[in-house]
C-alpha cells in the first residue's frame, strides 16, 4: 500500500542528515533516511528545513483589523460613538496610558463604541482572515483572547467560536474569555465570563492589574481562579503590562497558583513591571513564577513598543517563555500578519539570543515552548504523532532566520494545506 504522503530529503532539526518523512491516516509513521515505498503524494524537500509549526499562545483576534475598519484613526476617533451614547459617566479601570498613533490620542470611548458595533458575522470574517494569515505562515495552534464585557457582551465571543468551528480540521484553538475593562469597574463581567464559559470558552483570562487598587486586584485574581477551578479550565492573566516597578500582580499571581495548588495550568503575559523591579526582587518573583509552573508569554511586536520583559533572567531561571501576535492592525500595535517568525526575529534581538544556540531558544520558544503552555499533546516530529509540520525555503535555522524564509509548505494533519512558492526574475545582466 502506498503512503498517503512522502516527504523526501528533508532537513529536521538538530539531526544530521537528510531524512524522508512518511505520513498516513494523519500521522506521522515512518522518518528515516529512506522510507521504502511510495507516496499517493511525493513531495521533494531538496534539503529544506521542516519543523513543528507554530503556537501563538496570546493573540486578542477579535481585535484584529481595527485599523482597517476605522480608516487607520485618520478622523476624530470621538466621532465613533454611537448618536444618543454618552460615555461620561462609564467607570474606567486603571489602565491609563492611552495608545498613541498618527499623533492621535486614542480615547478609551473609541474601543467601547467599536465594541458594541460588533456583529458575529464581523468578529468571526477578521477573525478568519487572521486565522487564514496564521495558517500561511506555519501556525496551526493558537490561544485566541476574546474580550467579555459589558461592551461587547457575547457577540465577540460568539463570532470567535464561530470561526473556531470553521478552522477545528485545520488548526489546535482555544478560546480565552478575557476581561479587557477589568471587573470592579465593569461588574456585569462577572456574571458574563461565566456565560462565556457555557457558551463554549475554553481558558479563564484575567487583567488583575487595571484595578483601581492592590485590593480590587486581589479580589480580581481570586474570582477568575475560583472560576477557572469550578470549570477545571487552564487561566491566562495579562500582568503589569507597564514601566511602573509598583505594579505586582504577576507575584499574587503566582502565590495563588502556588497556594491552590493549580500548578502548571497558568499563564500570564507581558509583565512588564518585572523588568523595573530592583534585581533582587524581580529574582524573587521569578523563582514564584518557576515554583509555580507558571507559562510567561512574552509578546515581542508590541512589548518592544513598550517594555519587554526578563526573558533571559526567565530562561536561565527554567521558566516556560512562549510568544503570541498579540495584536494585529489595532489600537494597540498597528501592524502584523500573524507570523510568528517576525516574533522569532523579535525575540532573538530584544531577549539577546544572536548566537547559533540562541537562535535555537528563540524558534523553541515559538513552538515547544507554546506547545507546552497550551498543554498540546505529542506535538513533536516523530513516529505516531499527528503529522503537522511546515516546510521552510531554506536549509537551516540559521538561514531562515537570516533571510525571513518562505514557508513552502504547510502540513496539518497529515494534508497540505497551503502551498507558496516566490520567484525572482533577474531582467539585469549584471
């Protein structure tokens, strides 16, 4: 019987040698310098690297687009609100530092006027153009933030989940039912991230740090583990993503992982207060976040526009780093095409990995890493595996990060699913 698919003369990493890759009924099930037989499908990989794909562990998809939509904040943002909204009076968290582009203050009215313009039929088509753009670009696992608030309500969600079903023969996705306007401030959340968990979420988000004070942050982090505990779903906080060395919600954090026992099931991200922390405390909270199992994504795009957290410190320390987009065409970061290789690019720059080894870290960090954090199971290149892989247009680690490699070749579940080819036509004779 012939092989559904064959995979010849391929590069895997830190192995020697070329290998032929033989994948039937979605698995991987024969890797080795010549695989007998022939493939329904035959593919020549000339040497070429094939690895893992991707995972995105932290991505705010319903966001995506934003730009798009609202003609790049050309206009007088103030003009989104709804005739007859009055903002006035709408409790705001402690998250402040509004974000700037095209020498515009974005107010925080323009994000809930957009909300509550959702449709489900808007969320899940730019949710599945970034999905579609993901999937190009080698990722096939993704952790999708979806904001639960009294703004948005469920439509967002609604229109993720929809998008999920569409992409489930494709790709690994999880549904983060996230707090973006915090909960002392925006007390109908409660009620709503438990819907949301009905409805079909499957991880518990937590914003702790735009409280207004250290106690609502405590009480915030409380209810979104006792939540995450009565459900036995995995959580995913977003921690001081500022300069100020007084935010510490990434330690409560841990301390409560730790206290409740629920090791190895929470993630937090950004936690860019750790890195203005005095040396000696900022060991300590790594040493919490370590004990504690803890996954720190840390979101290179937009974390360089602001503050990058301790990513070697984290490494040297044993910490689980994984990466995510975060933001794609919005407030917050106004580029991206969900590609995580720009992600390695930007990791191996701001976390000082420039050497042959570091580039290793970087490319683990974007797959073994994201694949723990999402608790994937047999996500590796080996025999009875479930055969996903992409296949890059150069030969090693090094060129494709040198040269911002192609991927040729994306393979979900045993099919090819997107192919891409560039060419380049000399037309001067020099």
């Amino acid at each position: 019987m012939p092989h559904d698919l064959v995979i010849r003369r391929a590069q895997l990493r830190n192995r020697d040698g070329l290998v032929d890759i033989a994948i039937d009924g979605g698995r991987f099930t024969r890797i080795a310098e010549g695989v007998d037989g022939t493939g329904r499908e035959e593919i020549d990989a000339a040497g070429r690297l094939v690895t893992e794909p991707f995972v995105d562990t932290h991505f705010h998809i319903d966001k995506s687009f934003y730009g798009e939509a609202m003609g790049r904040y050309r206009y007088p943002l103030r003009e989104l609100a709804a005739p007859g909204v009055d903002f006035a009076d709408e409790p705001r968290s402690g998250m402040v530092e509004y974000e700037q582009f095209h020498d515009n203050v974005i107010p925080i009215e323009a994000t809930w006027a957009f909300k509550r313009a959702y449709t489900i039929e808007d969320v899940a088509e730019r949710v599945g153009r970034a999905l579609r753009l993901a999937v190009r670009h080698g990722t096939l696992a993704m952790r999708m933030f979806v904001d639960v608030d009294s703004h948005a309500g469920l439509t967002a969600l609604r229109g993720v989940l929809r998008a999920k079903e569409r992409f489930a023969d494709v790709m690994d996705l999880q549904v983060c039912a996230f707090p973006q306007e915090g909960l002392a401030t925006n007390p109908r959340t409660h009620d709503l991230l438990g819907e949301a968990i009905r409805e079909g979420a499957d991880v518990v988000g937590g914003l702790p740090w735009v409280e207004w004070d250290d106690a609502a942050a405590q009480v915030h982090i409380d209810f979104c583990f006792d939540l995450a505990l009565k459900h036995d779903l995995d959580l995913h906080f977003l921690c001081d993503d500022t300069d100020n060395p007084n935010a510490r919600t990434l330690e409560k954090v841990a301390v409560k992982a730790l206290r409740t026992g629920y090791l190895g099931r929470v993630s937090s991200g950004h936690n860019g207060a750790l890195r203005h922390y005095p040396d000696v405390h900022a060991a300590k909270v790594i040493q919490l976040v370590r004990q504690a199992g803890m996954n720190i994504t840390a979101n290179a795009h937009v974390n360089s526009l602001g503050t990058y957290t301790r990513v070697p410190e984290l490494l040297r320390a044993g910490v689980n780093v994984c990466v995510g987009q975060d933001d794609l065409d919005n407030f917050y970061y106004p580029l991206g095409r969900a590609d995580l290789l720009e992600a390695v690019h930007y990791t191996v720059h701001l976390a000082r990995l420039a050497t042959p080894r570091g580039f290793e870290v970087a490319f683990d960090i974007a797959t073994h890493n994201g694949a723990k954090a999402l608790r994937l199971r047999d996500y590796r290149i080996a025999e009875g595996n479930p055969a996903n892989l992409q296949l890059f247009a150069a030969a090693n680690l090094h060129e494709v990060l040198q040269m911002n490699a192609e991927r040729n070749l994306v393979v979900s579940r045993g099919k090819v699913v997107v192919e891409t080819r560039r060419e380049t036509a000399w037309r001067w004779q020099g």
